[in-house]
C-alpha cells in the first residue's frame, strides 16, 4: 500500500515552515473528527452522508500525495452515493494507513 507523504505539502508552503506547520495541525486536527462521522454514518448505513464524509477526506488523502488512494476513495465515494458499499474495506485501509502517519508528523 502507498504510503503518506509530505511532498505535496512542501511544494504548496513553498519553504514557509509556518504555513506547513498550520498546514500539517489543521489536518491533524480535522481528520479525526472527519474519520469518526465517516464511520458512524457507514455504521447508521446513511451511505449519502458517508459519500459526503468520503469526499471531504479525499481532499486529505490527496494532499498527503496519496495518488492511487485517491482514486479508491473517489470511487468509493460515487459507490456510496448508489448505496453501494463496495471498497469500503480498501478505503478504511486508507485511514488506517493516514492515522498512523499522522502520530509520526
């Protein structure tokens, strides 16, 4: 599995190390929060609002220069919005994956 990454993140700071620090502490702050409603809303089957959690943190997943992952969860995300529940393990791998990371940054 593609593992996180910075790059991404210090090309949109462009050497700015306070802005990558603001950067890096909104998405570890965020991103909890984000991963709990996600869950709770796959747990209540609310798929549409799921597909509406999915999309917000594929936008982290992205930054986090997740390419492939990305593409999981864009699809996932569409799936969702049919009630389809297909990938939901792939894309939970996937915050597994950023929550671990995110205790390293």
């Amino acid at each position: 599995m593609e593992q996180p990454n910075q790059t991404y993140i210090d090309q949109l700071s462009a050497g700015n190390k306070t802005f990558k620090e603001k950067l890096i502490a909104v998405i570890k702050e965020e991103f909890p929060d984000e991963k709990a409603v996600y869950l709770n809303n796959i747990q209540t089957k609310n798929y549409k609002e799921a597909a509406e959690n999915v999309h917000k943190i594929k936008h982290k997943i992205s930054i986090l220069g997740l390419e492939k992952s990305y593409e999981v969860a864009r699809a996932f995300e569409n799936n969702l919005k049919e009630g389809n529940t297909d990938l939901q393990e792939d894309f939970e791998n996937i915050l597994h994956v950023i929550s671990e990371y995110l205790l390293t940054m």
